[in-house]
C-alpha cells in the first residue's frame, strides 16, 4: 500500500501531507525502566493505543490524527530479539519486523551506513553533556571567619577603602582651607584629622562640628554617603544567603580535567554515546577510565555502585535525571563544564526502503506532520511534561 501511495505522491495525484491518510502503521517501543516509564508505558495485557502514555505515545496519537492513520505500538524490551543486543542490532531487527521504532534514536555511522536507517524528523536534544556529584568541602575557620566579606570581591574592598581614604584627604584639604582656625595646622594635626574625617565620612549625616563648611567639601560629602548607601544596599542583598552556606561544591571544570583527575566515565554499553566516546576518546578508554555500563539501572546506577565519577549522556537524559529523586535525591547532580561534548539530535527511527515496503514515503511523510507539530509547539510542550514527569 506504501508502495502505491510513494508512486502517487511521485507523479503528483497525491500531497504529502495526506500521504498516510487511512494506512494502519505497526511500531515497536523499548521496554523502559519504572523511573524512565515518562518515555513510554502503557498497563499490563494492554490492547487499547489509547491507554498508553508517555512521550512517545502522546506524540504517536498527536501525530495520527493530524495525518490520519491508524497504529498500534508493540513494547519489547532490547533484549527480546537477541540478549545482549547493541542499539545498532536492535535497530536493525526492529526495522525488518515493524514500520517504525518509536525511540530517541541518533544517527551514527554505524546506523546510517550498515543498517540504512534513518529519523524522520531530530526532534530530540540529544547533544551530549558530562555530569557528576558535587563534592561537598567543609570550610575552615578562617573560611568561615572572613565569609562577611564575601559579598564583595578582594578589588571591590580595596576600590572602596582607597576611594574613601581619597575622598577623606580632599575633604580634609578642603574644609582645612575654608576654616584654618578650627583645623589647626598640618605638622600637629594631619594624622589623627584624616582618620577621624574617614569615619565620619561613612556617616550618612553628622550634626557635630566636623559638619561641612563648604560647597565642594558639601558636595563630596554627598557624594561619599551616596557610596556608602549603595554599598550598604548590595552588601546586605547578598550577605544573608551567602553566611548559610557552610559548605562549598567543588567540581572539575571540564571533562579532560575530570579524567587527568582520575576520574572514570560510566556510559551506557553500545549506545551512540559509547560509540562517540570510543572513537574521541581512545587514550583515555585504553587507560580503563571509559566504563561502559551494562547494568539495567543505567549509567547512574553503575556510579552510584562506585564503578566511576563522571556520565556522560544525552543532554534531555541528563534533565530527566536530574529531576529523579531516586538518582538525585540530595540535588548533588551537576553539569560539567557549559559546552557540549558534541551536538546529536534524536527522533523515531524507520528503515529506508524504496521499493519492497517503500517505508521511505513513511520517512517523508511522517517529517512533514513532525515539523508541523514543532513549529506549533506541541513537541516543547510534550517534551517539557516529559522532564517534569
């Protein structure tokens, strides 16, 4: 039937956009673990398409009744076809036995060139990022005795007092040449009058005889208490939040400074992620700091068992992650370092095939309603639940 319908679309007697109109699509669905059940779940025994829930099964019904067909999706977990499996493998079987696979699949080397898959439309932010937990440092006394001034950097500490003792020694001069009687005279006075007029200076008004006689002497005195104000207002907005915090987060700034720490990479066994790791980071996998995790629980599982420090993974995984109280329950998940690792982007994935199935038109077809459903918002909105969840 897919055949018939690519050979109309070809000679123009049929759009694209209703390419799928009435056809019965068949797709498989990876088991998902209980924390990762946001992706896809659906009831025990289950038959009904509209019981099942998730990611993947909101998008499927969303993009259905914008095209117009008709499916049903198949959970297997990756090992059903063959036990140890890679995703490449999986991939390969699953595009033999179904239309689509509805997964975040990337498209490696290896998928597109040996498999002949490929995404309809990347509508998942698969870029990869490293993540590890915070360390938690106890602060010295001394740490801990200074924290006061943590508000402010050491050069603002310093802007100030030498501002202030500036603006002190021109009051001085100042008021000294609009009054000489009641200034006395440099040699027996210059120290002791400077210091006072510092202080005095940090007054927001003073009544006393040190009061301003004149207009220039007036007008740095404004000036300084403006200063002072402001400094008060900025010291006071950070100082509280600041002296709770007994401890510090020390973390490594970057992926290569977390590994010549002797840091380990966990990643998840024959995933994209540890096809990309082996082929850019060789020396550091000869050196045994890349684990490739084959533990149901995932990649956060096997660094919780202490197997390594660091995991890299997708960047939309990570968000999940980071939001799982099971994973991350003291909230000590951290980025490493702001940059990517590398940018992937990931969708659904199906076989190209021109002339047998001609599942390429369902390729096609299903890009042109899965960019529909972006550009009206619908993927961010699924995909923000999707973190939430």
């Amino acid at each position: 039937d897919l055949c018939d319908r690519a050979a109309a679309v070809s000679n123009g007697t049929l759009e694209m956009m209703t390419a799928l109109r009435g056809v019965h699509l068949t797709a498989v669905a990876t088991q998902q673990r209980p924390e990762n059940q946001a992706w896809f779940s659906e009831p025990v025994n289950n038959t009904d398409t509209m019981q099942m829930t998730g990611f993947h099964a909101e998008l499927m019904k969303a993009v259905a009744a914008r095209a117009g067909f008709t499916f049903e999706i198949w959970e297997h977990p990756r090992s059903a076809f063959k036990p140890g499996m890679s995703w490449t493998e999986y991939a390969t079987v699953a595009g033999e036995k179904f239309d689509l696979m509805v997964d975040g699949f990337v498209i490696t080397d290896g998928r597109l060139g040996m498999a002949g898959l490929r995404t309809p439309y990347q509508f998942l932010d698969y870029s990869l990022v490293a993540a590890k937990r915070a360390q938690l440092i106890d602060a010295t006394f001394w740490v801990r005795f200074f924290r006061f001034t943590s508000p402010f950097a050491p050069r603002v500490w310093a802007a100030f007092i030498v501002l202030s003792l500036a603006t002190s020694i021109l009051y001085y001069i100042v008021e000294k040449q609009g009054d000489k009687a009641a200034h006395g005279s440099i040699s027996d006075l210059w120290v002791s009058k400077i210091i006072k007029t510092f202080f005095r200076m940090g007054r927001l008004y003073d009544a006393d005889s040190a009061a301003p006689q004149t207009g220039l002497g007036k007008l740095l005195y404004l000036g300084h208490s403006f200063v002072i104000v402001v400094g008060f207002a900025l010291y006071t907005a950070n100082l509280a939040s600041l002296l709770v915090a007994e401890k510090s987060i020390q973390i490594c700034g970057d992926v290569n400074s977390c590994l010549q720490a002797g840091n380990r990479i966990c990643v998840d066994h024959n995933s994209a992620t540890d096809e990309w790791l082996t082929k850019n980071f060789r020396e550091w996998d000869q050196a045994g700091q890349i684990v490739r995790c084959t533990d149901p629980g995932g990649e956060w599982t096997c660094e919780s068992m202490g197997q390594c420090e660091v995991v890299v993974q997708p960047k939309l995984t990570l968000a999940m992650q980071m939001r799982n109280k099971t994973q991350n329950e003291n909230c000590d998940i951290h980025r490493v370092g702001i940059d990517y690792l590398a940018p992937f982007h990931g969708g659904w994935l199906a076989k190209i095939d021109y002339h047998d199935r001609c599942t390429s038109l369902l390729i096609d077809a299903l890009e042109t309603h899965l960019l529909a459903l972006e550009v009206d918002g619908t993927i961010l909105a699924l995909q923000n639940t999707l973190v939430k969840a």
